[in-house]
C-alpha cells in the first residue's frame, strides 16, 4: 500500500524519482547491445580463457573479456579501468561477485585489441595488471573478507594470503586444464563473510585461545549486558574483581564453552581476542554449490593447524598447491574436488595429498534431521 499511496510505477521505477538518494537503477549502466537484449539470449560458451561470447535470440553477440582484480582496488586502478573501458567498450565494463572485471564489447573483431592492451600493462615488478582468465575449468578469483585491513576480529589477513595462493596458481587462472571449475574462498574468522562453507578449498582463519579480559576498564568501556548477549555459546556470565582495594564490575568467560568466535569483541573492545601464536589457519576443501552430478555440499576440514607467516604463508600456499596438483592428476573429466574425495574415499585423498589426519578432523555431529532434510535441488521421486 505504501507504494500505491506514494505513485510509484513498477513499469516505470525511474519516473518521478528523486535520483540523488540511492543506487540508479541497474539498466542505465547496461550496454545497448545487452539492454536491447535483456533476457532474450540463446546461449553462450568459453572461446578461450578468459573470453565468452553470448548470442541472442535476434543474433547480437556479447563478447567479454574477464580479468583479475583485487577486491580491494586503489582508486588509480579503477581510474585505469575505465580508461580502458572508455577506450575499447564505449565505457562499460562491470565486476563479478568473485572481484574480475569483465570488459564487454559487441564485435568480435574488438576482442583481440582489447586484449592485447590488458596484457601489455604491467606492474613495475613485471606482473600483469589485468590477468586474462578465470573462466572455465579452472581458478577464478578468490572471494575473501576484510582480514588486517579494517575489520576488528580476524584470526588472519584476507588479501595477503589471497595474492600468495593467486600467485601459485596463477597458471590455473589463465588455463582451463582442471577437471573442472575449482572455487577457492578465504574467511579471515570463522564469523565467515566468505564462502568457506561451500568452496572446493578454503582457508579459514581461526582464534585458538578465548578472549583475554581487561578487568579494569571493562566497566568503563563496555556494555556488560551486551558483552554477555552477543556469546552464542553462553560462555560468559557476569562477574566482580577487586582491583587496587576497589570492587569493580566484570565478566568472567568459562573457557571450555567459548568458540573463539569474537562476538563479545565486537560489543566489548576491553575483551580482545586476536593472539599472535594462538591464531592460526585452517584449510577445508570439498564444498560446493553447483547441483551438477551431485547435490551441494559443505567443506571439510583436512589441515587443522598451519601457521600465520606473513607476507608469502608458505605453509599455506605450498599445502593448497600440493592439493590442486593431486586433484588435476587423479580426478575424472567434470568432477569436482570433493567428489573426487569422496569416490576415491576420504582416506586416500588425506594419503595422496600427504595430509595428516588427526581426530580433530572427525565429524561426529549428526542430527536426526540431517537426513531428512531436502537438501538439494535436483530431481527425486517423493
């Protein structure tokens, strides 16, 4: 009713709109030939890495060039971008939700200019400022969070880890020799604003030790009530301490219930929670979205531990590559990671990827609805 009574018009949703309060509307910034032919597209395909064509219906072609991108751009990168936008693609050009930047053009004879021109700028160390690639059966973009950069509760940094696993496997991005597309995601806590729970590897940052308490100040700075409210876990309770001959108003946090989570951080700067030897990484692998084959599925953990060395992560990189090199060799045509574990069975897969398996790895949570759930999409007789 409120947008009855206020005249707005679904068919017309710019009309009579006051255009500097919020986002434009998406079709204003589509380029003519995919705005002449919204929704009446045919099919597309991959002609080589990093560049699709899409045809429609009325016979128009889309070609896109995908390139690499951080996810967290200086603006005279993003300056760069669109020059190159505005020299090759009448000045459109649009992100993916896994931070590439697709450049578009409506003939196939702007395809191999533009490419030619994102391959010849380089860094000042000699790499590739717009790597073509990322499509196909191969690496694309890691999805991650904000790590060191501007977030309060990280076990790990999001981006440096990120360009050390981008840099061993770079050759993955501008190839599509794997088995099948291989989704990589980095969360930086287990809060998880990546997509750990569901890429075929993730590195997940964790905390190993509960929150320190800062008895002094807590009372000065904090919200006890909300500190206490934010544990999911029910791991603290208030409490008092006496400090300098002065009672003061405190918590107190039953370690073996605390998840390291770092919500009570969150909501109480005087309970930190980041520890330069307790924090750590945590490989999974197995996840996925894709209802292809087989129905979706969650990531395991396989490395339980591995340590923060910044800036390269060694540890992390040379595990992770040991794993794709593994999985390129052995999998089957389409298969994806974690349904080549599973057919090989988990066993060998920790044995040919020269993992050790601990009893920290094993999954013994079972809920009775686990198996009742309709947990997939695809097709079943009922």
């Amino acid at each position: 009713m409120a947008f009855i009574s206020s005249g707005y018009n679904p068919d017309k949703p710019m009309e009579n709109r006051i255009t500097d309060i919020g986002p434009r509307h998406y079709e204003e910034f589509f380029p003519p030939v995919i705005k002449n032919n919204c929704g009446k597209w045919l099919y597309h395909e991959i002609l080589e890495p990093g560049v699709l064509v899409h045809v429609a219906e009325s016979g128009d072609e889309v070609y896109t060039v995908r390139v690499g991108a951080a996810r967290l751009l200086s603006v005279s990168h993003i300056r760069e971008a669109c020059e190159i936008a505005d020299k090759h693609c009448d000045g459109y050009l649009r992100f993916t939700t896994r931070n590439n930047i697709e450049f578009m053009v409506d003939s196939k004879d702007k395809v191999e200019p533009l490419k030619q021109d994102l391959l010849s700028r380089k860094q000042a160390g000699g790499g590739y400022r717009f790597p073509v690639g990322g499509t196909g059966a191969g690496i694309t973009n890691i999805v991650h969070t904000q790590g060191w950069v501007h977030c309060h509760t990280p076990a790990t940094d999001a981006s440096g880890p990120v360009k050390a696993a981008m840099d061993v496997l770079f050759d993955e991005f501008t190839d599509m020799k794997l088995p099948a597309k291989l989704r990589v995601a980095l969360a930086c806590c287990l809060n998880m604003c990546g997509a750990v729970h569901c890429s075929d590897i993730a590195i997940l940052g964790y905390h190993r030790k509960p929150p320190l308490v800062d008895h002094e100040y807590l009372d000065k700075m904090c919200e006890i009530p909300l500190a206490i409210a934010a544990c999911p876990t029910a791991a603290i309770k208030p409490s008092k301490m006496e400090i300098g001959g002065k009672k003061v108003n405190t918590v107190a946090v039953k370690d073996e219930r605390c998840m390291f989570c770092g919500n009570c951080y969150t909501m109480c700067p005087s309970m930190p929670l980041a520890d330069t030897e307790g924090d750590c990484i945590v490989l999974m692998v197995g996840g996925k979205i894709s209802n292809r084959t087989s129905m979706p599925k969650f990531s395991k953990i396989v490395v339980p531990y591995l340590p923060n060395n910044p800036p390269r992560w060694p540890e992390v990189t040379s595990t992770i590559r040991r794993i794709v090199d593994v999985y390129s060799l052995e999998a089957r045509k389409y298969e994806r990671l974690g349904e080549w574990a599973e057919r090989i069975s988990w066993e060998s897969f920790f044995e040919k990827c020269e993992l050790e398996f601990t009893h920290h790895i094993i999954d013994d949570f079972r809920d009775p609805a686990y198996y009742t759930w309709r947990q997939s999409t695809q097709f079943k007789f009922t």
